[in-house]
C-alpha cells in the first residue's frame, strides 16, 4: 500500500487534540489480511467480475461435456460458497477438479479475496510448497518439532483453508499422513476447505490414500473446470499480440 499522506502510516489523525481514526485503515487492515493469508500478490486482482466465460463457450468433450455449462454451475457454486461462508463458517466447502489452465486457481482466489474483502480469515495453501516447507521443518528423531508443528496447527484450525493445486506428485506415506492430519482435523471440527486439482476424482485415493480421500469427498462438493486450451497459454498470446 502507498504511503498515506493523510497520517503518514500513523492510522489516526490528530484533529483538534483528539485522535481519529485515518480513512486509510480499512485499505490497510485489508493488505495486512491479504498478506497473511498467504496469496500470492499476482492472485490479488482476481475477482468473480473479472471471470471469464469466453474460455469456456461453444466447447465440448470427446464424452459430451458441455464446458460452459459445468464452468457456470462451478462458477455459482463459489459464488454460494462465499454467500454460505458469511452466514455460517462450518458450511461444506469445495473441490475444483480440471485440467491445467482451466481456471480453478482463479476461482478458488476469488472466493478468498471476496472473503478476505469482509474482513474474515484466510489462508491460501500451494500444497507443493506446504509440504517443501514441512519437509525442510522436519528433523527426524528430534521429538517434537515446534516449526513444523505452527504449519500444521494453522492450516488445521485457520477458518477457512484453500489448498491450491493438489496434484499428481510424489505423495510418500509421510506427505499422506500430514495431508490426513489437516483435513481430518478440519472435517472433525467443520472447518471448510476449498481443494484445487488436476487428478482426475476417481483417481485421487491412488494418490493420497483412500482414508484421505474419504474424507476429502465428506467434508467438500465436487465441481470440475473444463478447458480445450491452457488459459494461461491463451491469455500470454493474446497479449503479445
């Protein structure tokens, strides 16, 4: 955020002996939240509004799939998440399955920065870096581990967590157990998760074993993006052009 001019970064103003409040804060109050939860600063300006259907249009699977259509019911469905989300913290959350560049990180990040907007709390998880940094956290034979403990503690009880791109990697029993130990938590304590990834639904339990998908199906609504083009890709042409 830029430097207020009002009460140079202060957050009150001095009128007449009394200290007001500076109308910076809440702009303030919004970039410590955003900072916080853990989205990356490119993902800040992605918004419901700024969604595009155009990717989507006029396209269909080799098995029928109209991708407009699941790409509006998606759509709707974080819109209600976020709706839902308001009124009561311990709703159901999502799983936003799709290819590469189909929009499931766009959407997972308009939810969070809608929320984060009211002022509630959330964490945005890149599930490949939270388990690097477990890993590096991780001594083994050293009992208890006060690094790798604050991770798992926060992603547990944060109230709304988004764990980004859950993908086709290396899951050892190690990266299994800890991926348990978050979502069994959140499920027990209804804590709504919101789950990016490109597995294919009836092939996450070969990935993160059949306990953990269990629970991944209880606690989160499925809902899949479909593109015939990486939107990523499409977008970087467009604007070469």
């Amino acid at each position: 955020m830029e430097f207020c001019k009002l009460c140079h970064d202060r957050g009150v103003i001095i009128s007449n002996d009394i200290a007001v409040p500076c109308s910076c804060g809440p702009q303030r109050a919004l970039a410590r939240r955003l900072k916080e939860s853990g989205l990356p600063k490119f993902l800040y300006t992605c918004t419901f509004g700024n969604f595009d259907f155009s990717y989507y249009q006029k396209r269909e699977s080799t098995e029928g799939i109209n991708y407009f259509d699941t790409a509006r019911r998606t759509y709707q469905a974080a819109l209600d998440f976020v709706a839902e989300f308001k009124k009561n913290s311990n709703c159901d959350g999502l799983l936003i399955s799709g290819p590469v560049g189909s929009g499931k990180t766009f959407l997972a990040c308009c939810i969070a920065n809608a929320l984060l907007a009211e002022g509630l709390l959330v964490l945005f998880v890149i599930v490949p870096d939270l388990l690097d940094r477990l890993r590096a956290a991780y001594t083994p034979n050293s009992g208890s581990n006060l690094i790798e403990q604050d991770l798992l503690e926060t992603a547990r009880q944060v109230p709304l967590l988004i764990l980004d791109d859950l993908g086709s990697h290396n899951y050892t029993e190690w990266v299994r157990n800890k991926l348990y130990s978050i979502l069994n938590h959140r499920l027990n304590y209804c804590l709504p998760t919101i789950i990016t990834t490109n597995i294919n639904l009836e092939d996450l339990d070969e990935f993160l074993g059949e306990r953990t998908t269990s629970r991944i199906y209880q606690m989160c609504r499925p809902y899949r993006l479909m593109v015939s083009v990486d939107i990523r890709v499409a977008q970087r042409k467009k604007n070469q052009k």
